[in-house]
C-alpha cells in the first residue's frame, strides 16, 4: 500500500490515522471531520514491536490500527494494507484518506555534534540538533577542556545515528574546524544500528572549509554539506541543517531499523521523530494565538522542554530525567533534601532510597498508597524543576556578540547569551506525559507545575489529554487547519489561570487585594502572604480580575502597580499563588510539613480519607 | 476475565536459550556452524582501531602548516618507532637543527598542512570475542559473529551489575530468608558464583571483593550500600560494564527481601555446576535482565525436549505472583481474583487490579501492574 505524498491541503481529507510509534507503546487516533470540523474519536494502541521476536515496526502500528476499527466499526485494513481513500468500494465506513506516524522507537535520534567554540558553534549546533528532535548524547568542541586522543576515544566510543559539525564563521579561519573533522576521520566512528553502512554525518560550517572537509570526511562517513548554521557571529541559519537531519533521519537511521522501510512507503508524509513532532505543533499555537509558551513532556527516561518566546523556538531534552527507567537519576541530579522539601510526612532515606531504585528496575508499577503518589509527585517536581533549569541555559540569545551598550546597560551588567526563558512574560504552560496527564485529581498536575516552573504574575496551565500531540504535529505539516481543532478541541485540557504575585514577605500580611468578576457574581478579597486559594473557574469561562498588589509586591504590572486582565477558566478553576516568589519552604521539618499540609487542603488536593469499599491495602475479609 | 497480562521474569530448570554474540566492527569469524563451543572459546576477533595521538609539528618547530610537507621525514602510512624522527629542519648549521620525534610505535595516519598536525595510530588491539555459554554454534553471520544455542536451567534477575562471567554455583546462605554475612565467605568461595538468601550488606560485598568471589547471587541490597560499591549513585538502568571485582546479580529487588523459594531451591540443586553470569542490565526498549545460565548435560537437555514451549499469556486464577510494590512489597501469594472492571485505588486511580491470597492467608487487593508473575517451569 502506499498513499500519494501530499504536501499541502490539496485534497480534501475527511479522515485521518496517525500514529506514534513509541519505545515501547505504539499510538493510534483516528480524526474525522464531523460536520465542518476535525474531531479525534478513536484512538487503539499496542505494544510497539521494533524489537525481537517481531523485528517489524508496522506489526503494532497495524495492531493498533486494528484497536481503532474494532472500536469505531471503520474498516481500515485490508489485511496488512491500510484501504485508502476513504469511502473505497462505496462504503463510507471504509478507508482513511491518510496515514501519518512520528517515531521514536529504538531509542530515538542520537547524535553528536561538534562545533568550534563551545559557547558558539558548539551551542548553535547541539540547538540545531534538539530542535531536529534529537537527543544529543554529546558535544565536541576545539576548547571542550579534552585532550585531542580523548575527544577521538569519545568520537569512536558512542555510536551515534548521525553527526553534525559545523564550525566557523563564513570566510573566517577554517583550521579549527578542519582540526575537528580530522578528530572523527581518526575515530573512525561507526553508526550505532547496522555494520554494512558508513555513518552520516552533516557538514554545516565555514562554507570556505567544504574542499578540505570533503577530503577528509568523504571517504569515512556518508557526507552531506550544507549551509553555515552560524553563517555570522549574530546569526543563526539552523533550518537548513535541521532539514538535512529530517531527510538522514528517513534515509539512513529509520531505514535502518526494522519494518521502516514498509513504514515510510505506507505514510503520506516523512515520518518525523516524535519530540520534532510536538516542537512543531507547540510552534504552531504559539505563533497561530501570538503566545509565549512552554511545553514540557516528562516520560519515563527523557524530559522534553519545548519554548517558544517572542517567536523563538527552542527545545531541550534532559536525556536522564524521567519518571521510571531515569527516575534514580533524578534524585541524584536533584538530591534527597530538595525531593523531601514537597513531601507532607516523614520517610526513612534508605527506604526512600530503595522504593526508587525500585520504581526504576520495576518501570510500570503504579502507585497503590497516597503515600507513594506523593513521593512520585515530589520527585516529578524536581524533574520538571531540573529540565526547566537546563532548558534556560540553551535556550538564550546568541553569546559571543558584540553589543551596542548603552549607559543603563553599563549599569546592568547584562551579558550576551541571556535566556530567552522570562517567566513573567509565559502566557501558557503545556504539560504532558503520565504523572501530569494521569494525575487522578487535576489539580495535581496544576500544582506539580506551579510548584516546579514557579511562574510570575498571570499564567494559563493545560495538560496533554492523551499525548497525541505527536500525530498532530505531522498532521501541521499537511493540513495545518485539522491539527488545530483537535489540537484546541480534543488534545488540550485547560487546567486553569495562576496568579502569582512576585515578592515575599511574612506569612499572614498582605500580598494583594483582588475583585473578581466571576460568572456567579462578583468575588473580592485580599490575598495574604503564605496562602494559596482556589476559585471557581470553569472551562470555556473567563474573568475579568482587578489585582491591587501590595508596595514591593508586583504582579506583572510592576511594584505596587495596579493589573486589569481578562483571565481563563479550566477543570481546575483560578489559583491566587500568595506563596511569593521565589518560593521559599520552611527548613524546619515540622513547619514544612504543616505548611504543605495547609497548602493541599486548601486546594482539595488529595483525598482527606481514603474510599471505604474499594480500598487495596486493607484486607478483603475486614481490617486485620 | 481469566487473564491479565503481567511479566515475570523466568525461572526454569530446562529451557532453550540462543546468545546472539556480534563483534562491536567487522572482523573474523573463528567457528563453524554446528560446532560445540565452550564459554572461554574465541568465536570471533576483531581489530580495533589503535589509539590516535595527535602532534602539532608547527607549532613544535615553528614553521607554517603549509611548509609541513617539506620537513616531514615520513609519509602517509609509513611505520615510525618511539623516538623516531618525524619531521626535522635542515639548516646550513647543524647546531640550529631541530626535529619532532614519535611517541609512539605505530604508523603515520595524516599529515595536515591545513592544521600542521600529524595524527599517529597505535597498532591495532585485538578484540576476542568469547562464547561466553557452553552450546553449539548454530548460525555464522560472516564478518561479524554467531548465534550460540544452549539447552541450560534458566534464571533472570531483576538488576544486576558487572559484565559476563562463568565459575562453580556454591551455596552460602542455608535458606532464601537469611542474609548473607561476611563471615559465611570464605577462600573456599574464590573464583565461584556464590549463591546468597535474602540480602547482602556492604561489609558482605567487601569481603566477596576480598575473597575473589566471581560472581554474587542474592535476593536484594540496600541502594545505599550500592552506591559505595560503584563510588557513585547509578541514576539509569543500563548496566553491564562496571569493574568491581565480581558480577552481581539481584533477583528481587532493593531492600531486604527473601530470595524466591523457586529461585533458590532451583539454585540450591544446581550448586556445584558450572554457571554463566551476566549483571548486564537495559531497562528501557529491549529490555535486558541479568541471567544465570547453568548448561545441561546431553542426558539432562534430551529428557525435556518433548517439552512444549513456554507461553507467557498473564496471570491466572491459582499462579503463585509476587507482589513488586508498596505496600506489600516482596510478598508472594496466589491470583484469587481478577475482577475485569476497572478499580479505584487509594490514591484514586482506577486501574484493573487483582486479588491475591498470600499464605497467612489473608486477601488484599493490588494494581496488576505492581504483580510479578513467578513463572513454572
């Protein structure tokens, strides 16, 4: 079977399949346009099957595909071909009239990319490759601090799916980068799927150094040159070689693996891997409703941050912070002391310790006792926390440039290479993954992300519903119109407005004096330092709210200022943060713990006792 | 509803295991199809690349990239000695020579008169890849290794630490419940696979490294007394490659927790066997558990091969599982229930579940993903 690549809305779709095909789970949604809208109705899923003793990737993307039809009555399949158009044979419940899929199966995109200055190419590059939806497993640059044999040893030891150099500004000096390609030919560096085939690697520096990088690195990798992505000290030109990675990744990697080959043919666009994906549907909202955004998806090994501020887009992925196979790592980045800090109770450290080394070998348990959700919850608060931190060091403005510096900037000492990352001017907060969308109360997920991101002044809060925001991104690149309704519709669930004032002082003064103009009535209070509230907000409504901050305290309109804004609802309603910022949590354990408690009970957060009947954890026969 | 889907990890007295053993480049294939090979046999052997040593000649002897060619006193691929000259000037006065000498013994890889460095390889390391089990050869992949097949008694670990190791099964710990101590290791236990009950502690784990012992079988450790034996907290499950004198292998998890009664007394009838140990660990796709593989005998392997293969198809009523979470953490009980309707469980999840039975016969309910099957053999 094969559908006819389409690049545009050149032919009217009415039905849709998409799928993900995850490490371990591959996703199906079917859209349907009911009426003149896109809607996602059915969605089938199966284990993915890029492993042995399958070793083809389209078994499970067919299994899941299967799912969907059992379910919405459609025929979809025709034994091993997707039936395409929809309507085949007269029936309007046959066929789709595309199927699309992301990939990150086998681990994803990996690969290296080395640069000349760290803080420049080097940054610029590894920025190219993150957004390609690559997980860099490292960077090399001329003063990386490493001997030259122990970059070669580097080089040879990892194995990625692909390389990118780059190095060198245009008509600059080419022997940097030259010294660097000489590095990998000496490496000798293999890919990390297949034998039989030399490793691509992408050339994307110093357009005067492409004769002499040719040379070296032709005969030793599958070279592809392309335009500088840092063409001037001032800019960055990274799309060109984020589409090179695009078309390797479908050429070389995915052809690689298992069943791709089928998969590709199958698909009526190039399959994208999965974090490219979801940057490009974050893009697309960000840009479509004029937004500052950040976009977190926290798995079990990886968290992805995707931002888009001012129209730049930037995405990091924290390789080793996840909620199960990385989640040991986590409290080795984070430390025991900041994990306790969000826990409501007192736990052993070793048997806090063990627990999560047990979570980690044993991926799929699921929390049974409230006390273990909460200890998940605390820790998926320091991944968040962790990736958010290293997502502000990538994602800055351009360092190495030189700067017309005026008398005030003097006075600020502000450098090149700020982040991007301004918490006061995020509109929304997306947040996806398993602990965030299968938090069983949502505002679980409200507070894990206020608590982790802390963010200032007036921002929107909403999770993934069923982390399909993958298929939507593929689904932009052909009909943009379709991936938003769903995305608006069926893939987001706004969670609500926080306010957060910025400022601190002593619990019980005043923080602000709010009015509300609630769809009840009108609602009009003062805010104290150290609380948290919660009020009634539902989904589709909004309010106008009039924000009287106290003296030194600012809630986005500067100190003391005056704020007049139209906020929106969610399933959680309108959070006044008066915690302060930055939040602060008492050392003392007791104060701690009495604190949070305070905080959750305000906000209903979890269960004050546990359901009678159903209780696991008690015996069947009675209470022992 | 009669099934849910739970894996387990195996534990067999007789199964059919093949090892695919691929080099990590091209190179030979040593073996035959249909041969039978023992663990410590070579199957296959490659070159590795040797070591790169990187010499800025320019600036050493202050000439220009450029110029480089011209003072080279060897070429491309040419073999040099430690101390060989490698590039020298020519002056009309001999006192003002000067030369740049080879570090190493190995060949001349590039000379660049881009950036005046001159790259030295090492000779090649050659790289035995073992069999690592005793079996037959049963397929040749030309170039780059084979596929070994073995009829053994089985075991899968939960974690493991440590690369491949083969030696003697010895039992140290009298049941599944008892810790193992440091005074029950003794040199008797050099060069073995000691086998232990329910935990080990870190003054255990130092002797094991004093003794010499190869490998460490036990039910679990405290993730603390894991983190001196590596000298870092491990954040990722992926495992295999430390050094720390033995191989270890965890069959149930962190915290003191009895050994599974069918793991040890299955270990228990096979001490004083030779066993192949693996601590390697990959608990992302393609999940890789740490093994023991104790090959049987012609006489073992042919009296269960009527033996239909092992279909791993869920839980049902009457398994023996073990429970892999809090709060009944390392308890071992009987399926007595598995509701189909979803259940909501205290955190207020609503997830499909399962009832067990454990043997003081009291009954609880439990998230079917916090189950472990024990799998019979």
């Amino acid at each position: 079977m094969s559908i006819d690549s389409q690049s545009s809305t050149d032919r009217p779709l009415s039905t849709i399949v998409a799928t993900d095909c995850g490490s371990t789970t591959t996703k199906a949604i079917l859209i349907e346009k009911i009426g003149n809208e896109y809607r996602q109705t059915y969605r089938g899923e199966a284990p993915t099957t890029v492993e042995a003793p399958f070793e083809d990737v389209t078994r499970g993307v067919l299994n899941a595909i299967a799912e969907i039809e059992e379910l919405s009555g459609r025929k979809i399949l025709d034994g091993e071909h997707i039936i395409t158009p929809s309507g085949s044979g007269g029936n309007p419940k046959t066929g789709v009239d595309l199927y699309i899929s992301t990939s990150s199966a086998g681990g994803g995109l990996q690969m290296m990319v080395a640069g000349v200055v760290q803080s420049m190419t080097g940054e610029s590059a590894q920025r190219c490759a993150l957004g390609a939806g690559a997980i860099v497993m490292d960077v090399l640059a001329s003063n990386d601090g490493r001997l030259p044999h122990e970059k070669i040893e580097r080089i040879r030891s990892l194995r990625p799916d692909m390389i990118l150099l780059s190095g060198g500004t245009d008509g600059g000096t080419i022997t940097h980068v030259v010294e660097m390609a000489e590095y990998i030919a000496a490496a000798e560096p293999r890919p990390r799927l297949g034998m039989s085939y030399n490793l691509p690697l992408i050339y994307a520096g110093n357009k005067e150094a492409r004769g002499r990088i040719s040379e070296i690195l032709g005969k030793k990798t599958a070279l592809t040159v392309t335009e500088n992505l840092r063409p001037t000290m001032e800019r960055e030109n990274l799309v060109p070689a984020r589409n090179k990675i695009h078309d390797l990744f479908l050429e070389h990697v995915m052809a690689q693996a298992p069943g791709y080959r089928k998969l590709i043919e199958w698909a009526g666009a190039p399959i994208m891997p999965t974090p490219a994906a979801v940057g490009l549907i974050m893009e697309t909202i960000a840009k479509k409703q004029g937004i500052n955004l950040i976009g977190v998806d926290i798995g079990g090994a990886t968290t992805d941050v995707f931002s888009i501020f001012h129209g730049a887009f930037n995405r990091t992925v924290s390789a080793n912070l996840g909620m199960s196979y990385s989640i040991s790592n986590v409290l080795a980045e984070s430390g025991l002391e900041n994990i306790m800090r969000w826990v409501p109770f007192s736990i052993e450290e070793q048997d806090l310790r063990n627990r999560i080394k047990n979570k980690m070998i044993r991926p799929t348990t699921v929390p049974q006792t409230l006390e273990e959700l909460q200890v998940e919850q605390a820790i998926a608060r320091e991944a968040l926390r962790l990736a958010l931190g290293h997502h502000k060091t990538l994602a800055t403005g351009l360092k190495g440039v030189q700067q017309e510096r005026s008398i005030s900037d003097v006075f600020e000492q502000k450098g090149s290479g700020q982040t991007l990352i301004n918490m006061l001017d995020l509109d929304l907060i997306v947040g996806s993954g398993g602990i965030l969308s299968h938090a069983p109360r949502r505002v679980q997920s409200m507070l894990m992300m206020v608590d982790a991101y802390e963010p200032l002044g007036v921002t929107e809060l909403s999770v993934d519903s069923i982390f399909m925001m993958p298929h939507l991104g593929v689904l932009s690149t052909v009909n943009e119109q379709a991936a938003m309704e769903v995305f608006v519709h069926d893939c987001m669930i706004y969670l609500g407005t926080c306010i957060a004032p910025i400022g601190l002082d002593k619990a019980g003064e005043r923080c602000l004096d709010y009015t509300i103009a609630l769809p009840t009535g009108e609602l009009k209070g003062t805010l104290k330092f150290g609380e948290i509230r919660l009020l009634p907000l539902g989904v589709s409504e909004e309010a106008m709210v009039h924000l009287k901050p106290a003296r030194n305290v600012d809630v986005g309109a500067g100190r003391g200022e005056t704020l007049e804004r139209r906020v929106r609802g969610g399933v959680v309603g309108l959070l006044l943060d008066g915690r302060g910022r930055p939040l602060r949590l008492p050392s003392r354990h007791e104060d701690r713990v009495s604190l949070l408690t305070q905080w959750h009970q305000a906000l209903n957060l979890y269960p004050a006792s546990v359901p009678p009947a159903i209780v696991a954890g008690e015996t069947t026969q009675g209470k022992r | 509803m009669a099934h849910s889907y739970t894996p387990g990890l195996t534990v067999t007295p007789w199964s059919v295991i093949t090892k695919k053993r691929i080099l990590p480049i091209p190179g030979a294939v040593h073996v035959q199809d249909g041969e039978s090979v023992s663990s410590e046999k070579v199957v296959a052997s490659a070159e590795l690349p040797g070591k790169v040593h990187v010499i800025n000649v320019v600036n050493q002897m202050g000439i220009q990239p450029e110029d480089l060619k011209e003072y080279m006193t060897k070429g491309e691929g040419d073999r040099v000695e430690q101390g060989e000259v490698l590039a020298e000037t020519k002056p009309l006065i001999k006192w003002f020579k000067s030369s740049v000498t080879s570090p190493v013994t190995g060949f001349i890889e590039t000379i660049s008169n881009s950036t005046g460095q001159v790259l030295l390889r090492e000779p090649p390391r050659r790289l035995d890849l073992f069999s690592y089990i005793d079996g037959r050869v049963v397929e040749v992949i030309p170039g780059q290794g084979v596929r070994i097949e073995t009829t053994c008694a089985f075991i899968q670990g939960i974690f493991g630490i440590g690369g491949e190791t083969w030696g003697t099964l010895i039992l140290a710990s009298e049941s599944p419940e008892e810790p193992l101590n440091a005074r029950q290791l003794t040199p008797e236990h050099a060069g073995k696979i000691v086998i232990g009950g329910s935990f080990v502690g870190a003054d255990a784990l130092q002797r094991a490294k004093a003794v010499g012992v190869k490998g460490l079988v036990i039910g679990g450790m405290h993730d603390k007394d894991l983190r001196a034996l590596l000298g870092y907290d491990l954040g990722v499950a992926i495992t295999g490659t430390e050094n720390i004198g033995f191989t270890l292998v965890l069959t149930e998890g962190f915290g003191h927790i009895p050994m599974a009664r069918k793991t040890f007394d299955l270990l228990r009838g096979l001490s004083g066997r030779k066993a192949c140990l693996s601590g390697a660990t990959q608990i992302r796709a393609g999940v890789i558990r740490p093994e023991i593989i104790v090959p049987l005998t012609p006489e073992e392997s042919s009296r269960r091969e009527d033996r239909s293969v092992l279909v791993k198809e869920g839980a049902k009523i009457g398994d023996p599982v073990r429970v892999i979470r809090e709060p009944y953490f390392g308890r071992i009980g009987e399926v007595v229930a598995l509701p189909s309707e979803l259940a909501m469980i205290p955190t207020e999840s609503r997830v499909r579940v399962m009832e067990v039975q454990f043997a003081d016969g009291s009954k609880v309910v439990v998230p079917r993903a916090n189950v472990e099957i024990i799998e019979e053999s």
